[in-house]
C-alpha cells in the first residue's frame, strides 16, 4: 500500500512536463525499456494514467494495451497486486455515460469487457496461489488467500457502480461472465466468496430479474462450498426488497421467485449428497422466512417447504445434531411468530409430520412454544378438527411417546401439564354440540396420557364440562333424533367417568372436590337423582379412599357447605344425606374436630331463604352434642394439663347460639346462651389470653346488640353478663 502511494506521488511528477522536459507520449515509449519486468509494468501503468488523463491517445486502447501487458507477471500474489494497482488507477477513467473519456455509444461496453478481462486473470491468479509451495504451509496459503480476496472483489464493485451497467448489460454479459469464472474456477474460497461478492454488490432488482441464471450456478459448485450461507443471504435480501414497497411483490409473482429458489434448493440438496442434516434444514428455515415475508397469504408455499423438509428428514434415520434439531425448531417457530395466531398453523397439513422427527425432548419444547403462543395471542380454538390437529401436534406433553426412556423432572413435568391445563380452557365454541365433541376428543386424548397427568388435566376438563352443562340448564332429557344433542344428562355421564378415572388414580380428595361441584351442577339443573349419585360417590370415596385425619376433616367441611346450598332433594334423600354427613362428623379422630364439624352441620337443618328449611330442634340438637363433645374434650385436655383448646371450643359453640338467637330460632333461647356464658366463665380460670380475647370480643358484641335497641336489643337484653 506504501508502494502505491509512492507510485501516486510519481504519477504527479510524471504530469508536469516542465519538471523532466520529456512528452508524455516518449515517457509511455521510455518506461517499456526498464530492466525488469515488475517495474517496467508498474511505471507503464502510472504513465499510461498520465496518457489517458492527456487525451493524446484513446483511453479504450491504452487501458486494453495495459491490461494486456500484464500478463507478463504471472506470479500469483505479484500479479495480484500489479493488476489491483492497474484497477485503481484506471476507475476514473473508464468509459461510462458522463465520463470525461466517453465516446460512442459502444464505450460502456468496452469499460466492461477492461473490468471483466481484468477481474478474470486477478481470479485466475488468486486461484493459482494455492498451489504455490509445499503442501504442509496449505493452512498458512489460504489465510494468506482470504486475506487478498478483497483485491479480487473489487472488479465487481466497480463494475456495479458503472451507471451505463444497465439490467440488460448485466444479464447478457456480466453476470455470465461472472458466473463462469465462478463455476470453472473449482476452487471452493473463491466461489463462495465471489458468489457472495455478486449477491452483497449488485442491486436487488438486477437479483430478481436474473434468478433463474444466478441459481442454476449454485448445484454446480464444489460440494465444500457453504451454499447454504449464499442462498440464505440472497433470500435475505430480496425478503428486504419486497418489503420496501408493495409494486415489487408483483415482480415477485411475475418471475415465479419462491418457485425457483425451491427447485434450487432441492437441486443443491440433491447434488451434495454429503451435505449434513443442519445445512439442509437451515436451507429450509431460510426459504420459509423468505416466504413468510413476501407471501405471507400463501399458506400452500409454506406447506410445500415444510414437506420438501418432511421428505429430507425421513432420509434420516434419527436426528442427532443438536444444531439440526434447534433449526427444526425455528423452522416450527416461525409460522407461529408471524401469524400470532395458532389456528393458522393447524391448517398447514405437513407441520405435525415436521414434529414427529423430532426427538422426546425437542418435541416437549415445541409443544410447550405452541401452547404459550396460544396464551400469548389470546387464541380460542373453536372446533373439534382443529382441537384433533392440535393436541396431535402437542402429543409429547400429554402422553409418553414411544421408547421415552428419560427420566422425567418433577417441577418441569408439573409445569408442562399445567400449561396443558390452561390450554383446555382456551378450547371453547358457543354451540353446544360442537363443544360436548371438542369436550370428548381432549378426554379421548388425556385418558391417553395415563393416571399421572389425570390430576392435572382432568380439574380443567371438568370445569370446561360445567360450564357447558350451565350453558345448557334447564334443557330436558335426551331428544329423540339421528344425532343425540348435547344435554346435560348425557354430559354428567361424561363427567362421572372423568371423575372416576380420576378417584383411581388416586387422587381421592381432588375426586371428592370435583363430584360436589357436579353435585352443585346437577342442583342448578334440578336433576335430583343425578345429584343424589353424585353425593353417593362423594360418601364412598370419603369412606373407602381418604384415611387421612386432616384430609377427613377438609373434605367433611367441603361436604357439608355444598349439601347446605342443594335445595333438590326430597325430604327422605336430604335426611338420609344429612344423617351421613352428621354420622362422620361425630366420628372424627380428634374431639375438637368433631365438636367443630357438628356444630357445623347445624347449618344442614336453617338454611337461609324463601324456601329454606328451617328445623329448629335439630339445629339445638347439634349445638347439645356438640357442647358433649366439647366437655368431653375439655375432661381430657384438664388429664393433659392443657386446658386452651376446648375453652375455645366452648367460645365457637356460643357464637353458633347467638347466630341462630339472632336468626329467629325459638329453640335457643337468652337463658340457655346465659348458662353457656357462666359455663365458659367457669372454665376460663387461668385459660391462655387468646380464649379471653375471643370471649371478651364475643362479649361486645352482645353489649353492643343490647345498646342498638329496637326488637334485636329487646331479645339480648335478656342476657345477664
């Protein structure tokens, strides 16, 4: 470089004639008399600048007359830069349109066939370096050839910024000429870097219109060339081009462009038989962004891309490659980006044969970035087709595929069947057979999945159901017809045996939880005996299934608030139900719980409202046995020395008096809430503060009753304190 700013200097003594006194004419003739061939050349082509610059003689000659004297060096990396020199001194004055050295109308085409002729030896020369020395100094050549291949590149930029270059020109002879030296080079470096050069330098539109040409040349490099790069960035740049303006997409159309690059892509696939997966894959990834973008309505194109990728990947017998499978992977992803919307992707035939290539793993993480674009977006999935399609394609979370020999993680598991969970609730239609058949075909497809998921999946998959069925309240049994409507008889057969799948998992106390908001279901649709069966079940699991202590006492307070709420049972069914839930209650393990579920279960007997039942004396015969128990409980905790426990008891059974005082309850009277108050007061001495505080709130507020007046202040003011 130090040298060519030298030579520089020179070139601006040899313009002034007045310093050496000789024609620039005799100075052309003078240097060609030099001893050596390298100096002779490099002073040729400084005078020759000088000459063209003159106008004594026609540049068109002397720039042909230079650039053929310089095949007198044909060492690689002087030729190299003897011929870059002559391509830097000559980009001022070549003969394009507005140049000071324009002629005829031939004139561009002659600066042309200079640059083309000029770029042609400097690739010639470039290409002959690798056989230069030794073979063991090989690495050290071609480091030494990537860093000299700018020199090369350069010609084409030259060339593309010669404005007489039109698409014409460049169609019939430089990107021929281009792409011959390209293919007959054989020599990998060099065409990836010029194919490269041609795709970075020239314009899109010149792209576009030469296609066909630019990619028949691409099956026809080495096969070590990276093809894939080239074709990805070309797809690169025309995406960007069709983007720039909505007139260029009917170019697009006109040239058939994502025909071609498919045919092209095929044809590389085809002839580099030892392309690995990824490179292939990666070829796909890139056409399908390329059709996302310019053909975002042609859901056939995207199609047709994943099914060439389906035929690739059943040429191989496993994907291996972690980089193929992420490819894979992105290729997936990239319809769900750009539709934001799941539903267009279940229309595309070949995406769930793109899945199943896809090891156990993978197939988990697509499954889950299909789930989340549901979430993301909002997506309600509204018939059953599109359902089968969609849990088909996420099948790796809801069942075990086959020879899945993982070990599975706890907290990842928990979280993929929760997304699960949350996906049924986007599955939604208005009509309420097409739901009843979206409900059945998720059921079809968790059954599948085995007990394990069943907990998870089954809760949401019940709810879905319930919903439906309060969609449908009111309607009747079965109408008599080809097909068998939805209703909600037949939808509490669905969910019974849900239910019952899941009671065998075991998951008894999620069963019982799930059977009583059947139960409420069924009130709401006032099918008594649908109830009546589901409260059955509830009892059978209460008895046969939870052993638990703790998990007893939930689930005998879970029983009693929903049968409190049934206003569907007959006299005789309500007073068998009651009966049992009474009968387990006094039957707990600890006195404290069962003195707290009897007395709860007063509630069964005054329920609120206009049609509520309201049996006063069995509301006082659950207060007096829960008192018994109380007493009992306090006998054994005075053995224990403890004695906190059971005072609180006494407190919650007074507060239950003043409920059903306050209520209306004739049974409960001032003096029976009077003898409780002194009873409590007799037991408090040396009781923890946290009784007395309960007591002492439980207090105020019977002063506070006394001091309102009126009818309530008329009835409490009978309690003494």
């Amino acid at each position: 470089m130090r040298a060519f700013d030298e030579l520089r200097i020179l070139e601006m003594f040899f313009k002034d004639e007045s310093k050496h006194g000789v024609s620039v004419v005799d100075l052309y003739e003078l240097v060609q008399h030099a001893g050596n061939i390298l100096p002779r050349l490099y002073l040729l082509c400084t005078v020759g600048s000088v000459y063209i610059k003159s106008k004594e003689a026609p540049a068109k000659e002397l720039l042909q007359d230079l650039v053929e004297m310089c095949h007198g060096v044909q060492h690689p990396i002087r030729g190299l830069f003897l011929r870059s020199y002559l391509a830097q001194i000559s980009r001022d004055k070549l003969l394009d349109i507005g140049s000071d050295y324009e002629g005829d109308a031939d004139t561009v085409m002659d600066a042309v066939e200079f640059i083309l002729e000029n770029f042609t030896e400097m690739n010639k020369l470039w290409v002959r370096m690798q056989l230069e020395g030794p073979g063991r100094v090989r690495e050290k050549r071609e480091k030494e050839r990537s860093a000299l291949q700018e020199l090369v590149g350069k010609n084409l930029h030259v060339l593309s910024q010669i404005e007489g270059v039109d698409l014409e020109i460049y169609k019939e002879t430089v990107l021929p000429r281009v792409l011959e030296q390209v293919v007959n080079c054989k020599d990998d470096l060099s065409q990836y870097y010029l194919m490269d050069c041609i795709i970075q330098v020239f314009p899109d539109e010149y792209h576009l219109q030469t296609l066909e040409m630019l990619l028949a040349a691409c099956p026809q490099v080495q096969p070590t060339v990276d093809i894939k790069t080239v074709l990805s960035r070309l797809m690169d740049r025309l995406s960007k081009y069709a983007a720039s303006s909505a007139d260029v997409l009917t170019e697009f159309l006109q040239v058939e462009a994502f025909t071609k690059l498919s045919n092209a892509i095929e044809k590389v696939i085809e002839v580099q038989v030892d392309m690995p997966a990824v490179g292939a894959i990666t070829l796909y990834v890139s056409l399908l962004t390329f059709t996302l973008r310019v053909h975002p309505d042609r859901l056939d194109y995207v199609d047709q891309v994943l099914g060439a990728c389906v035929k690739k990947l059943s040429s191989i017998p496993k994907l291996e490659d972690s980089r193929a499978t992420k490819q894979v992977v992105a290729l997936l992803s990239a319809p769900l980006e750009k539709y934001n919307d799941t539903v267009t992707a279940l229309k595309i035939s070949n995406y769930p044969r793109v899945m199943d290539h896809l090891d156990n793993g993978t197939n988990k993480v697509m499954a889950m970035v299909i789930i989340e674009s549901i979430m993301k977006n909002n997506t309600c999935i509204s018939t059953a087709d599109k359902v089968e399609v969609l849990f088909e394609l996420i099948k790796g979370l809801i069942k075990d595929l086959d020879s899945a020999t993982d070990e599975l993680d706890e907290e990842d598991f928990k979280d993929e069947q929760n997304s699960v969970a949350k996906l049924i609730h986007m599955l939604y239609n208005n009509e309420p057979e097409e739901m009843l058949k979206i409900i059945c075909i998720v059921w079809k497809h968790t059954m599948a999945g085995g007990p394990k998921r069943l907990p998870f999946t089954v809760p949401s998959l019940v709810f879905s159901a319930l919903r439906l069925v309060r969609q449908l309240q009111g309607q009747e049994g079965d109408i008599v017809g080809e097909e068998v409507p939805a209703t909600p008889k037949k939808i509490f057969q669905l969910l019974s045996q849900m239910i019952e799948a899941l009671s065998a998992v075991p998951s008894p106390e999620l069963a019982l939880r799930l059977y009583l908001q059947c139960a409420e279901a069924a009130n709401g649709c006032d099918l008594e005996y649908v109830a009546y069966e589901f409260f059955t079940q509830v009892f059978v699991l209460y008895e046969e299934e939870i052993a638990n202590s703790k998990a007893q006492v939930t689930a005998i307070h879970l029983i009693i608030g929903a049968l409190q709420r049934m206003n569907v049972f007959s006299v005789e069914n309500r007073d068998t139900l009651t009966h049992k839930t009474t009968g387990y209650s006094a039957r707990l393990l600890k006195k404290p719980d069962q003195c707290r579920a009897v007395y709860a279960c007063s509630h069964l007997f005054w329920v609120d409202g206009q049609d509520g039942i309201r049996d006063g004396e069995r509301v006082l015969l659950c207060l007096k046995r829960a008192l018994r128990i109380a007493n009992a409980a306090q006998q054994m905790a005075s053995i224990a020395r403890d004695s906190s426990g059971p005072v609180t008891l006494f407190v919650e059974i007074l507060n239950k008096y003043l409920y059903y005082f306050e209520k209306g309850n004739k049974q409960i009277t001032a003096a029976a809430i009077q003898h409780l108050i002194e009873l409590i007061n007799t037991e408090m001495q040396g009781d923890s503060a946290t009784s007395d505080a309960f007591l002492a709130s439980t207090l105020r507020y019977i002063q506070f009753q006394k001091q309102r007046g009126g009818v309530m202040g008329a009835k409490f003011e009978s309690i003494k304190l």
